[in-house]
C-alpha cells in the first residue's frame, strides 16, 4: 500500500472520509475527488414537465445527494412574464466544474432553452451555483454564483439542502445570507422532485 493510503481501507473497502471532502479508491487512478455540487433550477415554460426532466437527467449522471422542494417565484428583472418554478439539488461528482456546467448546458438545450431576453422566460435554467467551498473566476463559470446572495429564489431552495454551506467570499451561512434578502412572493409549491 502506498504510504499516502497508510491507515485507510483498501480499494476493497468503503471510500474512506476525509473531512468534508469524500475520496474514492480507484485501482488505475488513486484517489479521486467528490465534490458537491449545488445546482439550481428555474423554469416558467413548461415548469413542471422541465423540472422533473432535469431531475432525472442529474440523477442519471450525478450522485443526487439532497433535493429541495419547489418554490414558485416571481420573475426577476424582466417583469411581463409568468412566475418561475425554482429548486436546488445538491450532487457528488468527481467531475470539475466545466465538465458540470457542459453537462448542466446540454440539459438546457436537450429541453429547448435558447439564450435570446437576458433574465426573460426559459424552458430550463440549470446553474452551477457552488460546489463546496470551491472559489473559481473564469469567462465561462463563476463560483460561487456572483448574485446568488441577492436573490431569494436562489436561497430559499439552497437552505432546504444545505442552511450552513459558508460562502466562500462573504464568510456567512446560506442561511445568514437569506435573512439579509426578501422573501415577498416566494411560496411553496406542490411539484415534487425528491
């Protein structure tokens, strides 16, 4: 046994549990990193048909770990639109986050989403919100999403599965970064996707 693996089990045996980080043994590649990864959800087309479909879609390709209820929400910024159905679902995946956000995007358009009104209606929204306490700035992905903090339709779901996640930037709790935000108009809805 190597000595990095001193004192863990064999790759016969369960993952052994490192902090909060979980760690695979794989025979060809070593140990293998699990992160979680916090994925919102959001549709006003179809939002029940495209919510459930995007549930199975991750739970085929992802370690479902927690999955929040169904808020319906009102539109945020462009207005003269129906409410939104909104969830998150939080997934272990030893995939880094570009592979998650190729994944999340196929989805999208796998349901029809075109990128045409900035904030306007979607058949399907799926953002990498945060994935541990992971802090990454590119063109393409930012997390933890700059505006998650902002918005409740983001956080209400977010604390159903994880209330104590800190941000990595603002040093608070998902809950303490609910409190600062209204919650008008957010309510529960019936939809399950859990």
């Amino acid at each position: 046994m190597p000595p990095f693996s001193k004192g863990r089990r064999s790759s016969t045996g369960p993952p052994a549990r490192h902090g909060r980080r979980l760690f695979c043994r794989s025979l060809s590649l070593g140990f293998i990193l699990l992160r979680t990864a916090y994925i919102a959800l959001g549709s006003n087309m179809s939002p029940e048909t495209n919510l459930r479909a995007a549930a199975q879609y991750l739970r085929g390709r992802l370690e479902v770990t927690a999955v929040s209820r169904v808020y319906r929400t009102p539109p945020w910024g462009y207005v003269p639109q129906a409410d939104f159905l909104n969830a998150v679902i939080a997934a272990r995946t030893p995939l880094d986050p570009p592979k998650v956000l190729e994944q999340l995007q196929a989805m999208e358009r796998r349901q029809g989403r075109q990128r045409t009104i900035p904030n306007g209606p979607r058949t399907l929204d799926l953002d990498l919100i945060a994935m541990d306490g992971l802090v990454l700035r590119s063109p393409e992905l930012m997390i933890p999403h700059p505006r998650m903090h902002e918005r409740a339709f983001v956080l209400v779901p977010f604390c159903d599965v994880a209330p104590d996640w800190r941000h990595p930037l603002l040093g608070r709790t998902a809950a303490a970064l609910l409190a600062k935000v209204s919650q008008d108009g957010v309510t529960v809805d019936g939809l399950r996707l859990g």
